[in-house]
C-alpha cells in the first residue's frame, strides 16, 4: 500500500499502489499549472465515511510507494479521473470499487475497418 503525506499531517492517507499512481500523475498535472482541486476517497480500510483535501500548490505532498517501479496506468481511466478533477466536485476516488472502475473505462476490442484505423489506448507509466 502507498502512502500519501499531506500538509504537516503526520498520518498519511494510505491507498493501493497504482491508485496513488493515478492520483499522483493528475495531481503533479494540476498543481503545475497552479490548479487546485479536491481529492475526496472513502472506502480506506479503517475508514467510515468520506475524507476530502484541498490540494493547492502551497501545501506539501509527499507520494511513498512500496514498488519500486512506477506504476503501469490505463490511459482512458487516468484521462476520465482528471477530466473529473475539473469538474466542481472534484476528484472522488473509492478504494473498494476503483479497480472496477477503472476495468470500465477499457477500449473494448475493435472489428471494423473504420475503428481499427483508430489508435489503441497505451498504458501510461507513472513516473
């Protein structure tokens, strides 16, 4: 499990690996372009309810992952969780339920001419 260390909390938000992957390419994205957002999860083990972050550029972020690889990420699931971290809710991550998620988002197999002329999504790594 990964660890997220936010602000001057010294308990960290701890979530699968390749979730924090996920979390941490669109958060690296918008901060670099001075966007704040908020991060909501739930479903955390030892959690009940919901836990919500303001992420700006001026709060320190500290990502600690157990694999010493970065990460093998779905192009189409990192592109659906940023385009949700634009809207006005933010970026709302369910620990139990994001891997099916993610599995959704998959480009199913393609047969006709015209959709195989289209590119095939890649996965991303996250550095």
């Amino acid at each position: 499990m990964a660890k997220l260390y936010y602000g001057s909390d010294t308990a960290p938000v701890t979530l699968p690996d390749r979730l924090l992957g996920y979390i941490k390419v669109i958060t690296a994205t918008k901060l670099r372009r001075g966007e704040s957002f908020t991060l909501t999860w739930s479903g955390a083990e030892g959690d009940t309810g919901r836990s919500t972050i303001w992420l700006q550029p001026s709060i320190p972020l500290r990502f600690v992952f157990d694999s010493a690889e970065p990460e093998q990420l779905n192009g189409d699931y990192l592109r659906a969780l940023a385009d949700q971290s634009n809207s006005a809710t933010g970026l709302n991550v369910d620990v139990r339920t994001w891997e099916t998620a993610e599995e959704a988002v998959r480009t199913p197999a393609r047969t006709t001419a015209s959709a195989a002329s289209r590119p095939s999504t890649r996965p991303v790594r996250a550095a």
